[in-house]
C-alpha cells in the first residue's frame, strides 16, 4: 500500500469522526438547552404584573395618540372644503370706504 493513501484515508476517517462528533454534541447541546427553558417554566405572577400595567399605559397613550390624529384629520378636511368651496365663489367686489 501507498504510504499517501493511508495517510490520506486517516485523514479523511479523522475528518469523518470529527465531524459527526461535533453534530452529535451540537445537538445534545441543544436538547439541553431546550429541557432548560422547558424546566425553567414561565415567570411568576409577581414578575408579569408590573410588564402588564405598563402595556396597559401604552395602549391608553396609543388610544388618545389615535383620537388626537383623527381630530387633525377631520380639522384638515375642514380646511381643504373651506379652501375648495372659495375657490369656487365669484370673488367680492370690495364696498365702499
């Protein structure tokens, strides 16, 4: 046997066992990363209020913000027929001074 062919062969048997033993402990690191987070379970009550009163807060500040928007809107519109409705208007002869 060529002296090359061996080496080459350990090399590529190496590459082989190197490689299936990085996946295999990839995916055990994995498996335990997930019972870890399936372990852990969700937070307690005590954690989730205070996220909850300030998601609370948001959404009023995100309800007024809306309202606040449609208000300008229809005052735009208002103003763009206000506009529209003179330009359509013979223009006033100016009355005596």
């Amino acid at each position: 046997m060529d002296p090359g062919y061996v080496i080459s062969n350990a090399i590529s048997s190496l590459a082989v066992v190197l490689s299936l033993g990085i996946a295999g402990w990839t995916i055990v690191a994995f498996t335990r990363a997930r019972r870890g987070k399936v372990i852990a379970g969700s937070p307690s009550p005590e954690l989730l209020q205070p996220v909850e009163q300030r998601l609370q807060r948001l959404e009023q500040t995100t309800e007024a913000i809306a309202l606040q928007v449609e208000r300008i809107a229809e005052g735009q519109r208002f103003v763009t027929k206000l506009l529209s409705d003179a330009e359509h208007q013979p223009p006033r002869l100016a009355g005596p001074r």
